[in-house]
C-alpha cells in the first residue's frame, strides 16, 4: 500500500466517522440531551494519557546492508505511549513516545550506512481540534536508540499527524492515529491505534 493510498485511507475513515457522529448529536438534540456530551467530557478532566499500538514504515530501511540488496522499504511494529493536556475546546498540547521494535541499516547523506537498533522518538506537539475529537498535531522531537553505543546517532524531529477520538464510556478513548517524522537524513510514517482514559 503506497502513501496516498494510505492517506486516503485514513481521510475516508475520518470523514465517515465525523458524519456518523454528527448523525448522532443530532438524535441527542431530538431527545433532549445535547449538553449531555459537553457535561460528560468536563467531568473526565483535562488529561488524557494513551498507550499506542501500530506499525511504522521506512522507506530508507534495508537488512541486506553485506549484499547492498535494499527493499523498498520496511514495515516496523511500533508501540507507543502519549500525554495530552486540554487548554481549551480546540487546543491541547502534549508528549508522544514511540518505539519501533527492529533493527535495520539506512544509508546516509554521505552514503555511510548506519544501524539504528530499536530506535526513540519523542517529540512535544501541539494539537489543534478544527471539529469535535478531530485533532491534527505537531511539534519538534529527537531520534535515539533505546540502548546507546559509540556508534549511536541521534536526530531532530518534526512530527506531524492526524488523529480522532472515538469516545468509548468512563473517559475512555480509542483514536486512530495517522503521524509523518521528517528527521535530518530520512523520514517515516505510521499507522496505528491508540486507547486512552481521561482524568
């Protein structure tokens, strides 16, 4: 599945998601119940912690590094952990924590191959809701090695991304998560799924 296709995936599952929902506040109106929604989120409070689960795709990635027979890229499972903090109704900032679970060479500016080993992304983002529970994000972060050695290397970060809440009850979440690392010699992205409690 290339890139766009993957976007348009994930636009499609938003969008038909936000339609869905907007179906239903409209059935709450009727009934009666529309601030029932507003009251319930104020009450779970203003922090979200989530753990996430998905894969990560590296173009640059290659296992073959003796052969120099490169793929066309790798898919790494990855899992995950985030911190948000709700400013107001359409603003929240927060950490994000990935680790992708492999090991695997890319090759850098300088044609030097480099191993990266079970490798750290974190970065602070900053999250902005256009529509109820739809959030795009993003923010500065660092790459590292979950274990360093003298030949580690880090790099500096962008993330950016898309997500969207799906409330489930008690101020619990599941969010498919759609995020892009532009980092200093390749880039990736990811494709998961998070579930999360509000406090």
């Amino acid at each position: 599945m290339n890139f766009l296709k993957l976007m348009t995936l994930c636009l499609a599952l938003v969008f038909g998601a936000e339609m869905s929902a907007q179906h239903e506040d409209v059935q709450h109106h009727e009934h009666g119940s529309s601030n029932h929604h507003a009251i319930e989120k104020h009450e779970h409070g203003k922090h979200k912690l989530a753990f996430y689960s998905g894969f990560t795709h590296v173009a640059a990635a290659f296992y073959e590094h003796e052969t120099h027979e490169e793929s066309t890229g790798k898919w790494i499972p990855t899992l995950g952990a985030e911190y948000y903090y709700t400013l107001s109704k359409k603003f929240d900032i927060g950490l994000i924590a990935d680790i992708e679970l492999d090991e695997y060479y890319i090759r850098e500016k300088n044609e030097d191959e480099l191993l990266r080993n079970n490798i750290v992304i974190a970065a602070a983002v900053a999250r902005y809701k256009p529509i109820p529970r739809l959030g795009i994000f993003a923010g500065p972060g660092f790459e590292t090695e979950f274990i360093e050695n003298e030949d580690s290397k880090s790099f500096m970060v962008i993330k950016v991304g898309i997500d969207y809440e799906v409330e489930i009850e008690n101020g619990w979440e599941l969010t498919p998560i759609f995020s892009y690392d532009c980092k200093e010699e390749y880039s990736s992205y990811s494709f998961g799924i998070s579930i999360g409690k509000r406090f």
